[in-house]
C-alpha cells in the first residue's frame, strides 16, 4: 500500500492550499469553515494508497469524506501558539487585556523607540517592486547572519534562503505573503515576512538589528503587527511551533499538533498499513520527545550569555567643556562600528533623540570614547 505524507501547516501556510483529500477546514475561532475549492473527489476516493498527515493545528481540523475513509490519530510533541484577534478592537485592546498592568510598559519601549528615533513603518501585501524585494530581503539575510552569530547557533532560515528568496516575491503580490518593516531615518532595522490564509497571518521569519536590542524590537514587531492585522480583517496571528519566551508571553491559545493517519475504509491492506504507520509515529514522537530535552540541555550548556552591558560612568552634562577639544567620529562608519550599540543604549537610557547625539572619541590607543547628549552623557573605555 502506497503512502503519501503531507504537511498540512506547510500546506496550509507557505503554499495557502487545503491538501485534495480534504472537504473543508473547520476553525474553532471562527463558526464558519473554509471549503476546499481543491478538493478532488478522484484523488480523495483513491483506494491505493494511505496518508500521513502531519503538523494539523488543533484550530485548524480538516474534515474528510467519512463514508470513503478513516482516521488514526496521534498527538505530537511540539505545541504551537497563536494569538486570537475576535473580539479586539486594536493592538492596544489585546495587550490591555493579555499584560493587564504591564500593557504600559509594552506602549513604553515603542514610544522610547520614535522618541529616540526617525521611526516608520511599511507593510508590503500584494504590491512590491523587484528592486525594493531584493533590498529587503538581503537586509533581512544580514539580520539573520548576525543575529545568530551571536547567539552562536544556526538559522534554519538561512539553509534554504535561495528557495525563499524566489518564492516570496510572487507571494507578496499575489496577497499570499507580506513583508512588513521598521525603518530608521528609510533603514530598515525589523524585516518580516509573513504567509496569509484566509485571513491568518502567520509570521514566518523575522529579524531585527541587533545594535537595536535595548529597545525591544520584536515587541514592537508583534505590535505593530496585531495592529495591521485588525485593521486588515485578520483574526489570528500564528507564531507555529517552538517554545521560546515570547511565544508564552504574546499568545492568548496554545495548541497542540495532530498526526493523522488517513486510510480508505474497507481495505485490509489499507488498515494493515495504518496500524503499522500508527506505531511507528508513537514511536518516533515518543524517541523525539527524549532527544529533544537532551538536545535543549546540551544548548544551553554551550550557550553564550550575552546579556552584558558595557561599562558606563555617567557625569555632569557642564564637565564636557573640557572635552571640546576631542574628536567626533561617525559611530555608522566601518572604523566605528563598534560604538553603534553602545551609543544607541545610551539613547534608550538617556531618552535622547539620535540627532542630539554626538560621540567624542578621547583615546584611540585606551579606546576610551564620550557619549554626548543634550543633557547627559557616558564615558565608555572598552
């Protein structure tokens, strides 16, 4: 008996298709379901063969022909998370209701981030020029590079960046797919891209530059997010599988995957080999599970704390009339490169505005520098 596997949240998600065997999807966040204008009633009646299908989100249920087939079904490891948009009038109404109290904070770090900054932001869905792809997309490659330098670990993303960087283009202008940035004086500093399914936005690969980091970036990424996707009559926000922090934080339903195991009814050859595909997944999930908590174990025992402030002397902004005489360097240049960081957390620190700021360099040699704004400054000696 042939056996075909399917990913449904690949299918769901990156290519916006229902798989053909399928009738509809039924939504719990939603009463109405999506019929599947694929479905093939040739291929669903198909007695030769069975399907595996995997990653089946639990909001997301497909729904088969029951009088041709029958389903086994096996939970998977990984959980998901997502976050639910009826009832939510704004960004601003879904962090009131999920922070409470800490919703301040988040409003904070994006009013921190435009008092500091020139800050825009750009959603491109269904209309983008070639030139403008390319330039975000390497921008977004960049990101990602040197992101996960720093965490020391490997992108995923990055692997197979030839196939999105094809792919995504078409996606975008056909409303499969959008790209959403935050830019700095026109310099993007978030790039996203997002795949859209009858109305969910699932954010698929996102990076930021990480000389912005005190000022909390994805948060205002997600934000702002929820926001388009309110006003664009979206009613979830997908955020897939992995557990990560933010995840937990951001989400109102964490769900489960399903593995199911579809095979025609009536057949012994067809029962005979979804029992034994059914054993072999517990199996392989049951395996996954134990290799994945060593796995998460031996990460963190190699992880690289990067959680470190340099270290800052603040002074008396009438102290720097002395230091009129040293010279300012251009912290964006190559040659100064390294400064970039230091000088943005003095200004989420100091509440400085970018064009207020200067940095003075005092010691090439003890690479000592003076971080100078309108009213406060730091001496940095790396």
């Amino acid at each position: 008996m042939r056996r075909e596997n399917i990913d449904y949240f690949f299918e769901l998600f990156e290519r916006g298709i229902i798989p053909k065997i399928f009738l509809k999807v039924n939504t719990v966040n939603d009463s109405a379901s999506i019929i599947n204008p694929d479905y093939d009633k040739k291929e669903a009646e198909n007695l030769s063969k069975i399907y595996s299908v995997f990653f089946i989100p639990d909001y997301l249920k497909p729904s088969i022909n029951k009088d041709v087939f029958s389903v086994k079904k096996v939970s998977q490891f990984f959980k998901g998370y997502a976050i639910f948009l009826n009832g939510f009038s704004s960004a601003d109404a879904y962090i009131k209701n999920r922070f409470r109290g800490n919703a301040k904070g988040i409003r904070r770090r994006i009013k921190r981030l435009e008092s500091c900054f020139r800050i825009s932001y750009k959603t491109f869905y269904g209309d983008i020029e070639k030139e403008e792809y390319d330039f975000l997309m390497d921008c977004l490659r960049k990101m990602l590079i040197r992101r996960f330098e720093q965490r020391n670990d490997v992108s995923q993303s990055l692997t197979q960046w030839d196939r999105y960087q094809k792919m995504y283009f078409s996606l975008i202008n056909k409303k499969k797919a959008s790209l959403f940035v935050v830019l700095e004086n026109n310099t993007p500093i978030v790039v996203s891209l997002n795949h859209h399914f009858h109305g969910k936005l699932f954010s698929a690969i996102s990076s930021y530059d990480i000389d912005y980091a005190k000022f909390s970036l994805g948060s205002v990424e997600i934000y702002k997010k929820l926001d388009w996707c309110i006003s664009n009559n979206h009613d979830s926000y997908e955020m897939g599988m992995g557990d990560l922090s933010y995840k937990r934080e951001w989400c109102n339903h964490i769900y489960n995957f399903e593995h199911q195991i579809v095979y025609p009814k009536g057949s012994v050859a067809a029962s005979l080999s979804a029992v034994i595909e059914y054993f072999k997944i517990s199996i392989k999930e049951f395996v996954f599970k134990i290799a994945y908590v060593r796995y998460k174990k031996f990460k963190a025992s190699r992880k690289i704390n990067t959680n470190f402030e340099i270290p800052l002397k603040s002074f008396p902004i009438e102290e720097l009339q002395n230091d009129l005489d040293y010279a300012t360097v251009d912290y964006n240049s190559d040659e100064y490169l390294f400064l970039r960081k230091a000088t943005f957390d003095f200004l989420y620190l100091a509440i400085e505005h970018v064009s207020n700021v200067r940095v003075l360099e005092v010691s090439k040699d003890k690479k000592s520098y003076l971080i100078t704004g309108k009213s406060k400054m730091q001496k940095i000696n790396f």
